[in-house]
C-alpha cells in the first residue's frame, strides 16, 4: 500500500460511497465502472485500448508489488480513466522494474483510490450491473461528487474508437514478408500485431476511418478487425467498412471489437452486457473441435444470440460457458470469423494463439 494520508472517495450512480486513501494523481475522475478477475499482468490491463473511458477495479488484493515496465505495454499510454484497488502497492520487487505502479500512474495523470473493499464492490457491481462512477481527491462533498457524476456519459451508445485510433499509417513487420495484412485500428493492442509479425505476415495499421479504397490499395491477402472500447452500435461507419471488405471475399479476422462489428455488418445487433466480461480466467469452448480454452476477455458488449442462431449465413464457432454467451462466429460463404475473446492475451493464457495460425492459413 502507499503512505498517503489523503483521503479520497468513491460515489456510484446508485448512490454507494466508499472512502478510502489517495493514490497516483491527485484529482477526479469519472468514467463507467468495471472489475477485472486476473491476478497479474495490470499493466497490459492498464495500457489496452478497449478499456478507454472506464474506472477499472482490479480484484486482486495486492496490485503494484512488481512494479512496471516498458515492455508490458499494449499501446503508448494508460487508457483507464482510474484505479480501485485494495492494496495498491508503492513498493515493489522485480528487478526489472522500472519505476512503481504510484510513479507510473502520476505520470500518466491517472487518479486512484486505495483501501477498498473491493470485494464488496465487486459483489455489488455483479448483482447491481455497469455504472457510472466518480472517484476523487479533491472534493470532499457528497453532493457536489453526485453533480459531477450526472454530467457523465452512459457508455451505452459512446463512441470511443476513433478516438484510441492511431492517426497515422504505420506499419510491422518484415516489408518482403508473403504474407501482407491491412489492420484496421479500432483500439488495436500491441500484442496482436507481435503475434501476426510472428507469424511471418507483413502489417500496415490504418486509421479507424480510412476509407474503404484506401484498405484496398495496399492489396493485402487478408483484413483484420481489431477490438476497441465503446459501443459498436455507435459505429455505423465502421460496420459499412466491413460490409464493404466482405465483399472482396478475402480472409477477415476480428477479435472483440472485431467480432461485434462482423456481427452488426450480416445484421445481428449487439446489446449492452449486464456487467461485462474482463479477466484471464473465462472458460469458452470451441463447438467445431469439440475443446475448451481458458481465455482472456474484456468487453462489456455482446452479440444478440437469438439472432446469431437465427442466421442462415452465420455459424456459432465458440461459447461461453459460464453463462452461453455467443463467443465466436464465423461466415459460412466467406472466409470471415471473429471471436468476441482475446486470443494474443498479455495478460493471460495461450490456449487460444492457434486463431491467429488459422488466419495466416486462410490467407496462404
């Protein structure tokens, strides 16, 4: 934990308060409030895109005690709006380390808050479902927190990825590699580009709203549809991109973000989830080989059930099977599927890698 003697406090849109100490920066923050289950790897957490514009719990008693590192990041800033935690360390003891998780958040101008029973939050946030939230170290009245907080956005009909889009072409990779694909950047994390490099594939990363012709001049032997934070529903520009890349009946792979928007562009609508699914430990069996994976999830919107089953053109490839949410799809007259998970992980296990082996096999 840190030595902070400054209180700071936490105010739900229901009305449930917490106080707690001060953490990283002093201030105020608002956002959509979240819990993450994964014990390590808070870092990639911290720095993945599809997180922008959330007040992220993290479950694990202890969360800084080693430190941070450059290498962990998945992309080139903090996205969470803020931290909760229980013990937000200070200290820390991996000697690759190179500063504390208090230095690393001030640095990015992230408020948290410390000293919370993030059980019983966590417990609330299941049963009560995603809200608002505000958490400060500045301002100390009820009543002025709650007309800070009213001013907040609900995530449900947000658009968030052009925002973490980059704005600029760059690109990955080796430039003689056989292999070329077009990633369209919705909030990508760093690890999917590393895992398709890996895989002896050339990548150029485009902005979220490049134009369809523009994807197409690169000539590449596959598309792929990255996650990203926000409601998909609110993105009718990039469903009309996908639409549009479907028709050139080359391999597509989304992942998240990726796999809401495949859905939305054959017609499936997406909902919000009640609290959503973030964490290293989400068992999710693949129906066509008949195996489960233990997989790293983060999103807070889902694809329609009903609907997916419902679609003669669509194939249900993947499911969750804590609750029977709809997990993967794929086309059943194009070389196109996503899943709604995270196979590249970081943080996480590797069981789901294999995706990423069967888009480089589609495109050879």
């Amino acid at each position: 934990m840190s030595y902070s003697n400054q209180t700071a406090f936490l105010l739900l849109q229901d009305g449930t308060f917490f106080q707690g100490r001060a953490f990283g920066k002093t201030g105020t923050a608002t956002g959509e409030i979240c819990f993450n289950t994964g014990m390590t790897g808070y870092q990639e957490v911290f720095t993945d895109p599809s997180y922008y514009g959330q007040v992220l719990v993290m479950n694990n008693v202890h969360i800084g005690n080693y430190g941070v590192n450059k290498i962990d990041q998945e992309s080139n800033s903090v996205k969470i709006r803020a931290l909760i935690g229980r013990n937000l360390e200070d200290k820390f003891s991996r000697y690759m380390a190179t500063d504390s998780l208090d230095a690393y958040l001030k640095n990015n101008g992230i408020v948290a808050i410390e000293g919370i029973d993030t059980r019983s939050l966590v417990a609330h946030i299941r049963n009560s479902g995603a809200m608002n939230c505000i958490i400060s170290s500045e301002i100390t009245d009820k009543n002025s927190l709650q007309a800070e907080l009213d001013k907040v956005p609900s995530m449900d009909g947000l658009e968030l990825a052009s925002v973490v889009s980059t704005n600029e072409v760059y690109e990955v990779g080796d430039v003689n590699a056989p292999i070329k694909i077009a990633v369209v950047d919705y909030g990508v994390k760093q690890n999917i580009l590393t895992s398709l490099a890996a895989r002896g594939a050339f990548i150029r990363v485009f902005p979220a709203k490049t134009p369809v012709n523009e994807l197409r001049a690169f000539d590449p032997n596959g598309y792929f549809i990255s996650n990203g934070p926000g409601d998909p529903a609110a993105m009718p520009y990039a469903v009309d991109t996908v639409k549009a890349l479907l028709q050139e009946d080359k391999p597509l792979f989304g992942i998240c973000l990726g796999h809401q928007l495949l859905a939305l562009a054959n017609d499936i609508p997406t909902f919000k989830m009640h609290h959503g699914h973030r964490g290293l430990n989400h068992p999710v069996k693949n129906i066509i080989k008949n195996q489960c994976e233990i997989t790293t999830q983060n999103h807070g919107f889902g694809v329609n059930p009903e609907a997916v089953k419902n679609n003669p053109g669509i194939e249900i490839t993947h499911l969750n099977l804590n609750d029977d949410s709809i997990e993967g799809i794929r086309m059943k007259n194009k070389p196109a599927f996503s899943v709604q998970y995270h196979p590249e992980s970081t943080p996480g296990p590797h069981d789901s890698r294999y995706l990423f082996d069967e888009f480089i096999e589609m495109m050879r």
